[in-house]
C-alpha cells in the first residue's frame, strides 16, 4: 500500500472540506451502470462499474490493519511497515479500511470475506490514484463530470468514500488533539497551579476538572499564537505577490487621476444609532476627562536626593518639634501638588497618628493644598473620637473664618461630640444648623439627641425627637427606647414611662424583665403601689422570674407608703415559690427600718448582708447614720458619716439633705454645717428650709462636740 498512497496524498487530502466534497458528489448526475461478467462473483454488486478491469487478488488480513498485494505472479511480497515517515499514512489507511469494512459488510453480508478484501482494495487503489492525480483539488460547483474520466465508481459509492473519509479526518484530527493535551497536562504551568489548587483545599474531582481546564485553556493560547504566526506568513507572501502585481499593472497601465468629491454639509459620526456629531458629546467627553481624574488620580512626584532627606526628618519628628522650616524646605525643593501633599500626610498616619495631626492642620493652610470642606470634617472626626473637643473646635473655628459653612457631615460629628459630652446646648445648636441648611438628620444624629436629653435630664424633649423619628418612617432602636423608659422611671414620671413602654410594645419589642422593673419603679417613685404591684405580677404572669433587684423595687415602692404589711406579704409569697432575698432586698428594708429607729432589727438584717460575702451598698450607709444620728449613737454615727465623706462624689443633692437633717435632729450642728459646706462646694443648692433650720440649730439647740 505503500506504492499506492503517499504523505503527499494524505496532506491533500486533509485539505478536503467535508462540505466541499459532499456538495461534488451532490452535483455529479447519475452514472449509468454497465454489466458485470456473469462469470463474476460480483453479479449482485451495484456499487462498481467495471470495464473489464483485472481485479487483483488480495490476501487475508489476519485480523491486521495493513493492506497487502500481489505482485504480476499473484505473490505477497512487500509489507508496509510504520514508521515516522509514513506514520500519518498508515493511520490514514487503518481508520478508513476499518470503517469502509463495516460499510461493505453492512451492504453485502452474504459476501464472503475475500471478496470483501478485494472490494476494499480496488476501492483504495481507485481513492489513491484520484488523489495523486490532483483531481480533486480542481473541483468547483460548475462541474459535472466524475471524478475520474473512466467512471469505474457509481455516484453512490464516491459519496460514501469521501463520507468516510472525512469521517477518518475528523477522528485523526481528534487524536492529535488528544496528544497535545497530554503535553499540556504535563505542562510546568498547569502543575503549578494544580499545586496551589491542593494546597488551599481543592481536591477530587474538582481538581481534575480544574486541570484539564487549564491544560484546555493552555492549549487554544498556544493554538492561537501559532495561528496568528501562519496568519503573518501567508499575509507577507500575499504582500509580495501584491507588490509584484501593482508593478506589473503599473507598467502595463497608464497612471489614472482620482480625485474625491467635494463635501457639503456636516459631518455625521454615527455609531450604534448615535449622532456623535451633536454638540453635546463634547460637553460629554469633557465630564468623562474630569471623571477620569477621579479614578485614575495622578501619581505623586518621584522624592529623591536632599528632599527625600527633609521627608525623612518631617517623618521621625516629635510633636515638641518644630516642624516649620522643615514644611517650607520641603515645599520650596518639591513644589507639591495636593497629591503629593496626601502622600506625604498618608505616610506620618502610618508612622506618627499624632504628629499627623498637627501637620495635617498645619496644611490646611497651604495655598498648593486646595483644601476643602472635606479636609476639615475629616480632622474635625479624628479629633471628635479621641474626645479632643477643643482642638476640634479650634478646627471649626478656622472653618467659619475662612467662610466655609459646615455641611451635613461635619454638622453631625459635632452633634455626636457634644451629645457624648454632655454639652446639650452646643449639641442642640448643631442640630438645628442641620435643620437650618436643608438637611434632614438621620438615625444616628437622632439617637445622640435623644441621649443627650436624657442624659440632662429630660426626657420629655427626647421622646418629642422620637415622635419625630417615627414620623419620617424611622423606626427607633430599643436603646433608646430603654434610655426614655429609665429616664422617666429615675424621675418618678410615671405616665411618661408608660407611654414608652406602650410604644415600645407597639414598635414591636415585647415586655423584659427590666422594662417591667423600670415601670414599677416609676410607678414606686410617684407614690403609686397599687399599679407597681399590677405591673410586678404582670410581669410574673409573662414569665419572667422577679430577681432580687426586681424585688427590691417593688418593696421600695411599698416603703414610700409605709405599707410594711403588703411588703412582708410579698416576701412571703415570693419565698414559697423559691425566692431568697438578696442583697438589694435587704438594704431597702434596712433603709425602711432605719427610718423607723428600729436599730437591732436593722443591724440583722446588715449580719445577713455580711453572711452572703458582700460589703454593704454606699446607700446603706446613709440609712445607718440617718438611723443612728437620730438615735444618738455618736460612735456608729461618726462612723458612718466617715465612710460618706470619704466618697462624697455619690452623693446627690438629696443624700446631702438627708444627712444634714439627721445630723442637725441628733445635735451635730458641726458636722451639718461641714456637710452644707461640701453640698455647695458640689455645686448644689441647699433648700431655703434647711438653711433656716440650721441658723436656727446654731442659737437654740445644744452643740454636740465633733471628732472632726
């Protein structure tokens, strides 16, 4: 087979398209068919046309792939044998005897299989001989001759030869393709990355699917290189046979004058349907520039020599340092833009946060700068949440003298630095330069208003705040719902609390153990025992188990009434159910039995305290010298009137009249007096009764002598 097919033949034939053949074949007519000798075993053959051709024998194949032949003599006497050379023939011939043999056998399956043999080589010999002529390689639609002059195949069979050729094509070329994905899948990259892939945790089949994707992806990168490289030589020999053709018209031509027509009118620039040459793409393209120079800002200038030098010393600056002559240096050598100028401030952040403070300050002053109202919230902010208020204040000063108005930004910060101070009027003044400019106030401006009211003690504006909240469709957090409640409750405001808890309820927060807590309390304080007690077993009733503290708020309440009776019925019924009272529980009945000079039932109650391992509350103390005061126990009272001049910063003003009154009804008129003096050095106001009863005390009552 060898001597009939060779590499040349195979190349010619891999240039065939599938589609150029089968439309040959599609356009040929019909052949007529001629007998076939009787003498023949071919009499039922429709596929070959035969003209007294002598057919040679063919050998079995042996189950081989390889074709041979005799000689003149009938005699096998040469075998193709593969190797490099013939290796793409020989793969060629073996595929499509191989499908041509299922064909033929599909056809006549009554043939024997030596006839089959000597079919499939008169149809390889005849495939042969068409192919080394060239034949094929002239074929264009306009043609309607067969393939070969002598029509030794029906139309039928030409059809099926190069089906199955092309057939054969396809799967060599899917071979090859294999190959060279087995190189890729060993390819160094592809390894690399499978590496990585199993060391971050990607593993099975995934990591197969992973590699042969990249292999794949590898491959069609290598395929497109060597396309374009192709692509480049037939262009540059398109290119020389051009230059040759233009010389040989040149010279065979007369030169002809060209010119273009004359324009009218605009120009039109149209792309995708839009008319570009509209004045307004250009107002476009000017917004895209200026857009540009917000994504892709410019690069700072390149430091070196004596400024890179003068950048090192600004950088290891102290804050003690003057750093002055070292900005102006800088300036003077580099000539900053405000880009460089970020640099440089971005750097002494990293470096030195409180030196870059200062500097940047320093800076806002630099006409090279451009500095904008951005630069001042920005210091503004940092200085707010390092509760430095005076230098941000210094900041917001320089602001307004340099005529620039606080926005929405810098406006909130310092509602919340004033707010987090304790400064309402300030932080109330903010808040209205909001409200002043246009600004609507969001959430968080919100919530530091409403705590700075509660935080002065009025709750009432705060909730005002609120309602306002719920207005836009903002819904408050429970925070602040519970700062509105624990402020009314701490005031004795008892409607006020329970409006929040109901709103609050409403907004959807369910009742908690402290929300219930904090509503006795309220109703406790505003001399209102009755509705504490209601809403102390409401909150038994929605399963909340009354803690200690809970407890004592609700015998506060009774102990402003002196309803001791109730109290101890409460008690009571709460230690059947497994409550044991606490430490909060016993100082409240040790304040109401102080109050009452029952001493000895007091100083148990202080020994249960003590038994549970915890120091009395500083309340306690208070009760003990109001107790012991007004009983004249000089020794117990100066004790415990030591313990709350040692922590006078808790006492309210309250707690000092208390302890005045006592003092002043036991004979102490000194110690009073003391008390007076450090419940004004506090900055409290002492009542006017309480001020006339100790002028009073000083002439008509006996002085007691002070260990003072």
């Amino acid at each position: 087979m060898k001597q009939l097919i060779s590499k040349r033949t195979i190349d010619k034939l891999s240039k065939l398209k599938a589609t150029q053949i089968l439309s040959h074949f599609h356009s040929k007519s019909s052949i007529p068919t001629s007998s076939i000798p009787p003498s023949t075993s071919w009499t039922k053959c429709r596929f070959f046309q035969i003209h007294n051709t002598p057919i040679p024998k063919f050998v079995s194949w042996s189950g081989k792939r390889f074709i041979h032949t005799d000689t003149a003599t009938d005699t096998a006497e040469e075998i193709v044998s593969e190797t490099e050379d013939d290796a793409t023939m020989n793969d060629f011939l073996s595929r499509f005897v191989w499908i041509m043999r299922g064909k033929l056998m599909e056809v006549y399956p009554d043939f024997e299989k030596q006839t089959i043999d000597e079919m499939l080589l008169v149809i390889v010999a005849k495939v042969v001989s068409e192919l080394e002529k060239g034949g094929f390689d002239q074929i264009d639609g306009s043609k309607s001759s067969s393939p070969s002059q002598d029509d030794d195949f029906s139309h039928d069979l030409w059809k099926t030869v190069w089906e199955v050729s092309n057939v054969v094509l396809e799967d060599m070329e899917k071979a090859k393709r294999k190959d060279k994905m087995k190189n890729f899948l060993q390819a160094e990259q592809v390894k690399e990355m499978c590496r990585f892939a199993g060391e971050v945790g990607i593993r099975g089949d995934m990591l197969r699917e992973y590699r042969f994707k990249w292999a794949r992806e590898k491959m069609e990168e290598s395929e497109f290189y060597h396309s374009l490289e192709r692509f480049k030589e037939e262009e540059q020999q398109g290119t020389e046979y051009g230059i040759g053709v233009v010389e040989h018209q040149s010279r065979a031509e007369d030169p002809k004058l060209v010119a273009l027509p004359k324009r009218r009118g605009k120009i039109n620039y149209k792309i995708y349907g839009l008319d570009l040459s509209d004045s307004k793409w250009s107002q476009v393209a000017d917004k895209i520039h200026e857009a540009e120079k917000i994504i892709c800002p410019q690069e700072p200038k390149k430091i070196d020599g004596k400024c890179k030098i003068i950048t090192e010393k600004l950088l290891s600056s102290q804050e003690q340092d003057d750093y002055s002559p070292l900005i102006a240096e800088w300036v003077q050598l580099l000539q900053p833009s405000r880009v460089d100028w970020i640099n440089l401030l971005d750097r002494l952040n990293n470096r030195n946060p409180s030196l870059y403070l200062k500097i940047a300050e320093h800076v806002l002053g630099e006409e090279s700068f451009q500095t904008n109202i951005r630069d001042y919230s920005k210091l503004v902010d940092a200085h707010a949440r390092d509760n430095r208020r005076e230098d941000a204040e210094r900041i917001i000063r320089k602001m307004s003298e340099n005529g620039i108005v606080p926005d929405i930004l810098t406006s909130t910060i310092m509602v919340h630095m004033y707010s987090k101070a304790g400064d309402l009027d300030r932080a109330k003044a903010a808040f209205e330069s909001l409200r002043t400019q246009g600004f609507l106030p969001d959430m968080g401006v919100y919530n530091s208003m409403i705590l700075a009211y509660v935080n002065a003690g009025d709750p009432k504006k705060g909730e005002s705040l609120m309602k306002e909240m719920e207005v836009r469709d903002i819904k408050p957090s429970k925070k602040i719902y519970m700062a509105l409640l624990r402020s009314f409750s701490q005031h004795g405001d008892a409607n006020g609390a329970h409006r929040i808890a109901t709103t609050m309820q409403f907004s959807g927060f369910q009742p908690t153990l402290e929300s219930c807590m904090l509503l006795v309390e309220a109703f406790g304080k505003a001399g209102d025992p009755d509705q504490a007690r209601q809403n102390f077993d409401y909150m038994i009733k929605l399963g909340h188990k009354p803690d200690d503290r809970c407890t004592a708020t609700m015998i506060a309440a009774y102990e402003k009434n002196n309803l001791l009776d109730k109290a101890l019925n409460l008690l009571i019924e709460l230690e059947k159910d497994g409550f044991e009272p606490g430490v909060a529980t016993y100082s409240v009945l040790v304040d109401w039995l102080s109050k009452m000079q029952l001493i000895d039932e007091a100083e148990q109650l202080l020994d249960k305290i003590a038994e549970q391992g915890e120091a009395p509350p500083f309340k306690v103390h208070i009760s003990l010298c109001d107790m012991y005061a007004r009983a004249n126990v000089e020794k117990k009272a100066l004790q415990a009137l030591g313990v709350l001049e040692a922590k006078q910063e808790q006492l309210e003003p309250e707690d000092f009249e208390r302890i005045i009154w006592s003092l002043i009804a036991g004979g102490f008129v000194q110690d009073a007096q003391k008390f007076q003096g450090l419940m004004e050095a506090r900055g409290f106001t002492v009542s006017e009764q309480l001020q006339v009863t100790l002028m009073a005390s000083q002439t008509f009552l006996r002085r007691r002598p002070s260990v003072r």
